[in-house]
C-alpha cells in the first residue's frame, strides 16, 4: 500500500473518534511512517488519550497503555524477573514496552528514573532487563502526552529525552461547531471502540521503508544544515538543534513528501515540518521552553535563504 492511501485511510478512521483535527492526524502518521515517536503537550480535555487509542485501533498491531504516575518504577515500563515459587525458577515478565504503539499518558508525573526507562527503547528499539537485552517487536511508537498547565507534582522531561521525540504537537481546542457536535452527543465518548483497523503493522514497515526509499538532494539536505547552524548561531537560542534532529527533520519532511504522493523531498517539506520538530529540541535565552520559540523559528526560517533548484 502506497503511504498516501495509507494516510488517508488512517486519517479518515481516526477523525471518527477525533473530530476536526485532520491535520495534526497527519502528522502523527507522518512521524509514525519516519520512524518516530510523538509527544502530545496540550491542556486536559483536548483529546490527546483519545487520538492515541483511535489510532491503535485503526492500526493492526498490539497496543499498551501506561498511566504515569509518581510511584511507577522502571521495572513496570520494561519488565522484571520474578521468583515462580511453584516452578522454581526466575520467570520473565514483560513490561509494556512490549508491543507496536505505546501509549506513555502524562508522562511528566513519573520519576526521572522511570522516563529514563524508555529512552533505550526509544532510540534502540530494544530494552535490558537485568544484563539481558530483549529486542522489541517492530513496529514500535510512541505516543507521549502531558499537561503543561499543572507543574506541581510533575517532573519536566529534560532535552536528552525530548530529543527522543520526533515531533511535539498541541491538539488544541476544536472549532465552534465540532465543539458543538461533541457537546450535543454526535461525536459520542466511545467512539474509538468501534473502530475497525484499516492496515496492519507490515503496511505500517512497509511505509517506513517508502519514506527511506524517499529522495533528499544535497540542496535539501543542505537548506536543513543551514536552519540548524542558524538557531545554533542565533543571539536568543542557547542550545541549537542537534544533528540529531537535522536528521529527524529530513525524516519528517520525506514522510510528508510520500503523504502527498511524492518521492522526493523539497523545501516546502521542511517547512512544514520545521515547527514540530525543531523548538523542542531548542533552549532559549530569557525565555520558557514554550515561550516565544514559535516567533524565534519564524524568524530562523525566513532569514534562511531557501534553495532553487
């Protein structure tokens, strides 16, 4: 399956549950079919469990939900080994990390401790458990959410971590009349549970495959080192963008480039992706991590000259 029908029967299934938000379903796809994982980072009630769980339902694989709290351990993400008295013998419990879409829910309530727990799985796709490593099953995504209303009790996920995420997104709140049709019942809680899925996990490795497949010429890859070197240089910006995340923003804008039905990236791609995969990976001078890095990019991305050929 081509990952612009893929798209759009993704797409089209979750906005059954999530109403109005095509675009950032988009781009969850986009980060999904890069390889990536998603951080969602919105207020309560905007949506951000529910887009989750419409998702894995739309997708044919195994999913899992963690509800991060203060007293979670590392052990309850990745798994242990227990003492079967009756067998008498250590027996391995997998954590939840074993599955193809992980749902981390307020993941900001959990020790730094136990976020650390997933970045090996993140970026390696595997975990240890007591000295052994255990390869998790593929595809693997990451759906993170958190509220950045409530600071007490809460735990700020640090930029090693953060670099870990593809993209970060807020749902925000819907339009007046989808606001409308989700109050008057139209749009009923639930609605995920009837979804049926409209792909399997190979066509989800199958599009990871297309958007690696996908073209990136030098000016391309030369257009996102100048962004990079641009926020490293600028006057507000304490810490530019990684290579990393030069990477993770090529990665991004092929994904979008395949959603349209091209097979090469341009810089309109860039474009597009630059706002949810650069300010989170950025620290800014004077300024809260969500401060004004919306108007700083701007300002990087118009002052970049923006190749022609």
């Amino acid at each position: 399956m081509e990952i612009k029908e893929l798209a759009q029967k993704l797409t089209s299934s979750v906005s059954q549950a999530v109403r109005g938000k095509d675009g950032k379903i988009k781009l969850v796809c986009a980060a999904m079919f890069a390889g990536g994982h998603v951080l969602l980072e919105d207020v309560p009630g905007t949506g951000k469990t529910l887009l989750s769980r419409a998702l894995a339902k739309s997708v044919g694989g195994d999913f899992k939900r963690i509800q991060f709290t203060p007293d979670l351990l590392p052990s309850d993400i990745t798994g242990i080994n227990f003492y079967n008295a009756k067998e008498q013998k250590f027996v391995l419990r997998k954590g939840a990390v074993f599955t193809n879409i992980l749902l981390a829910d307020e993941i900001n309530r959990a020790t730094p401790r136990t976020q650390s727990a997933l970045l090996e799985c993140m970026e390696e796709r595997q975990t240890t458990i007591d000295g052994e490593t255990f390869k998790l099953d593929a595809p693997f995504f990451v759906i993170a959410t958190q509220n950045p209303a409530e600071i007490q009790g809460t735990y700020p996920l640090p930029e090693a971590q953060l670099d870990r995420f593809m993209i970060r997104l807020a749902l925000g709140y819907p339009d007046r009349e989808e606001e409308i049709a989700v109050i008057g019942g139209a749009a009923s809680f639930g609605a995920e549970e009837q979804l049926q899925a409209v792909c399997t996990k190979e066509d989800i490795l199958n599009a990871q495959k297309q958007v690696n497949e996908c073209r990136a010429n030098s000016a391309v890859c030369g257009y996102i080192a100048d962004i990079a070197e641009a926020t490293r240089k600028n006057p507000s910006i304490k810490l530019g963008l990684s290579t990393r995340g030069a990477a993770a923003l090529k990665r991004m804008s092929c994904a979008l480039a395949k959603i349209d039905g091209r097979d090469y990236a341009t810089p309109e791609d860039v474009k597009e992706a630059a706002p949810y995969v650069i300010p989170h990976r950025l620290i800014f001078k004077g300024y809260s991590r969500d401060g004004a890095d919306g108007d700083i990019l701007k300002q990087i991305l118009d002052s970049v000259p923006v190749p022609t050929e």
